[in-house]
C-alpha cells in the first residue's frame, strides 16, 4: 500500500464553507474513492491551504483519474469548484509519494 501526500487550496474567504461541505461528503464520492483503490483519505487545513494523505494500493495517477471519470465525483468537483483555486479534476495539485520515514 502506497501513501501519497498532495497540496491544494480554496478560495481565501471560504474556509468555513470547505469545512462545511466536507462534513458531509456525498456517500457516491467516497464510493468513488474506495471503487479507484483509495483509503485512508485525510485533509488537513492550515488557512486555505489544504494538504491531504492518501493511500492506495496502486499508481496514484491511474487511480485518480479512474477517480475523477466517475459520474459523482464529477457532480461534487463542479459544487467544489466554486471555493476550489486548484483544479484537482486537471492534475494542477502537487503529489508528493517519496516517503522517507514511517512509524506504524
């Protein structure tokens, strides 16, 4: 199982509304996720600044990308874009998988 750590960020002045949104994610997203081979999913935010962990069992970008064609996820990338900066569905967030040190 492979970790991958990315970054992106939301719109400055809509903080409260990320947080809100994602208290309840749409269950057919977080099927979405588990059908590409994602777990594990967390999101930190300091700011806008978002940074999330991932973990998936194969490569990231196949997985997102089977990911991002999904129906509802695309539903819920469109409500996202309008406090969204990056454009997740386009590859701009920067994935970082080089990990140098776990402690289990």
């Amino acid at each position: 199982m492979a970790k991958y750590f990315f970054m992106y960020q939301c719109r400055p002045g809509t903080e409260a509304e990320y947080v809100e949104r994602h208290k309840q994610v749409w269950p057919g997203v977080v099927q979405a996720l588990k059908n590409a081979g994602f777990s594990n999913f967390i999101t930190f935010m300091k700011g806008n600044q978002l940074y999330a962990t991932i973990d998936n069992d194969g490569d990231f970008r196949t997985a997102w990308a089977k990911f991002q064609a999904d129906p509802e996820t695309q539903r819920w990338e469109k409500y996202m874009s309008e406090i969204l900066i990056t454009d997740v569905t386009q590859g701009e967030m920067e994935v970082i998988d080089n990990v140098v040190f776990r402690m289990d």
